[in-house]
C-alpha cells in the first residue's frame, strides 16, 4: 500500500497526523529486557520484568485496567533435554514442528503437549528419550504469564478481575464478546492474551498496554516478519490512552534496536516503511517484484520431497 501511495501513486494519500477525536498517543517505553533479565531475581526467570511490573501496578493501584500482549499461547513454546549436549527437542512425529506445552486450569495442574501446526496432542513426556534425564520445559506462553500475574496480584485472580484471552481459553465468540462486555464494565482489571486483544477495541478505562515479548515474529523466516512486528506492537499500544488520561505502553524487547520497534514505539510509520522499502527493493521482493509460493503436499515425505525436487 505505501508503494503505490509514494511510488506508483496508484493511490492518493491521505495523512491524519493526530489521533482522532484529539486524543493524545500513549508514552511508550522500550525496555530491554535481556538487561533486565540479568538482575539477580530471588523469583528465579521472571515473564514480567521490574519495570511493566511496577507500571502494572501503579495503574490498578490508582483505578486503571490494564491490557498485556503476548502473542504466543500454550505454558512453555519448548519441551526437550536439560543436558546440552544431548540436545534433544520435542517435535511433531506428524509435520515436524515444535510441540508446545499446556497447562490445565484447576487445581490439579496436568500437562501435556500439542502441536499447533496439526493439533497433535500427546501427554507430556517425563523424561529424556535418549539420554533417560528428566525432561524440561522451557520458553513462555499466555498460561505462564496468567501464572506468574496470579502470584503477583493474588486477589485480583480470586475475585475474577484477571482473565486470559486466547483461543484456548476462549470457548467461541459469545465466550470472548462477554469477556469483553465484563471488560468494558470494569468488572475485569487485566486481560492478558494473544493478538485477539491487538486492535479492534476501544476502551477508556484502558491506561497501560504491556507487550510480554515484542520478539515472538521478528525472526521468523519470512520477509513480511518486520511489518509484522511494527503492525502488531502498534495496533496493542493503540489500545491505551483512548479516554481522558494519558496512556502509557511498555514493551519488552530482547532487541531494542529493531526498527520495526522502534519505529512502532516512536508511531513513526513513514520512517519504517520508507526503509523497509528501501530493504524490499534492494533484495528484489515483493512489492518491487512478485513472489511465487509452492506447496507441495503428499502423505508420505519421501514422496513430497522428490516431487518437489523435480518440480524445481
């Protein structure tokens, strides 16, 4: 779209450059959360970092909600081997991808692990299948960080006012629009969840948006992962400074420098789109040229592999 606004001028370009109805953009603050995660922490691996912990709780202290992003769901993104150098990870026997693990709610806290390319689900494995050690997860998702705010504002999650949104908890749209409805009430303090809270929804009381890790796309392999990442981190921190008070953003980043952060932090979007521009041009991709995708599918790998090979 920016290419045949200043390019092709296919399009006309209209500018609106202060927020409608006259509302200030939230303060942004990028904290580099591997700096953070360096500090001795009698906690042990914290989700939530000194400083969004401390803007958490400013803002409920003194009658404001809170929104929190982490685009990835499950208890732990990695489920493998503590000794390095057997290195074993758990992947899907199915399609290869990596398994992620999940948390039950109640009082019993089973687990087990699902793929989300296929929706494999397995009990989670308790030990090692090549060296026998006891087997670990690692890494974050929504469920953790629900985990980690329940230790924190315990009575936020005894009275309900704390609630998880994603496709896990939410059990179909009526589910997620009475979520909301609570939401918009006041009945509920903090959401956390994936990109379904990232745009779209307009609350005053909303004076803080946290992003968990603004991280989880940016090194994905795909050449549309910066625009990604500015769209997601820009469309959350949207979310805040919609009613009569300023609001305040805070994301956590283990690459500060990024553009496409930075430039989301700084709601500059013309400064990212013209360099990612210039990024596309120089290395021939789309818009500047198209870009074709193959898929090629087959039950048996061998299989697709060899007819993929004679298609190239």
């Amino acid at each position: 779209s920016w290419h045949n606004a200043t390019v092709t001028e296919r399009y006309r370009l209209h500018r609106l450059p202060e927020r409608a109805p006259g509302l200030r953009l939230p303060k942004v603050t990028v904290v580099d959360f591997a700096e953070e995660r360096r500090q001795p922490s009698a906690e042990g691996v914290r989700l939530i970092g000194p400083r969004l912990g401390q803007a958490i709780s400013r803002t409920l202290a003194g009658g404001g909600q809170v929104m929190l992003l982490l685009n990835r769901r499950g208890y732990a993104n990695y489920v493998g081997c503590p000794d390095h150098r057997c290195g074993w990870t758990m992947t899907c026997d199915h399609c290869d991808a990596g398994m992620i693990c999940h948390q039950s709610s109640g009082e019993i806290r089973d687990r087990w692990v699902r793929c989300h390319h296929c929706e494999t689900q397995l009990r989670l494995p308790t030990h090692c299948p090549l060296c026998r050690k006891r087997s670990v997860v690692f890494g974050l998702g929504t469920q953790r960080v629900e985990e980690e705010l329940s230790r924190l504002h315990p009575d936020l999650a005894a009275d309900g006012a704390m609630v998880r949104v994603d496709s896990d908890a939410m059990q179909g749209a009526d589910a997620f629009h009475d979520v909301l409805d609570r939401f918009r009430e006041g009945e509920i303090r903090l959401l956390a969840g994936t990109q379904m809270i990232a745009k779209g929804l307009d609350f005053p009381g909303v004076r803080l948006v946290g992003v968990v890790n603004a991280d989880t796309s940016i090194n994905l392999p795909d050449f549309r992962a910066g625009e990604r990442t500015f769209q997601l981190v820009a469309q959350v921190v949207g979310r805040c400074g919609r009613g009569e008070s300023v609001g305040r953003a805070v994301v956590q980043t283990f690459q500060p420098d990024a553009p496409a952060i930075r430039k989301a932090a700084e709601h500059d979007f013309e400064a990212f789109a013209d360099q990612e521009l210039a990024d596309r041009t120089r290395f021939a991709l789309p818009p500047v040229r198209r870009l074709a995708r193959i898929l090629v599918r087959h039950p048996g790998e061998t299989e697709a592999m060899a007819a993929a090979e004679e298609l190239a």
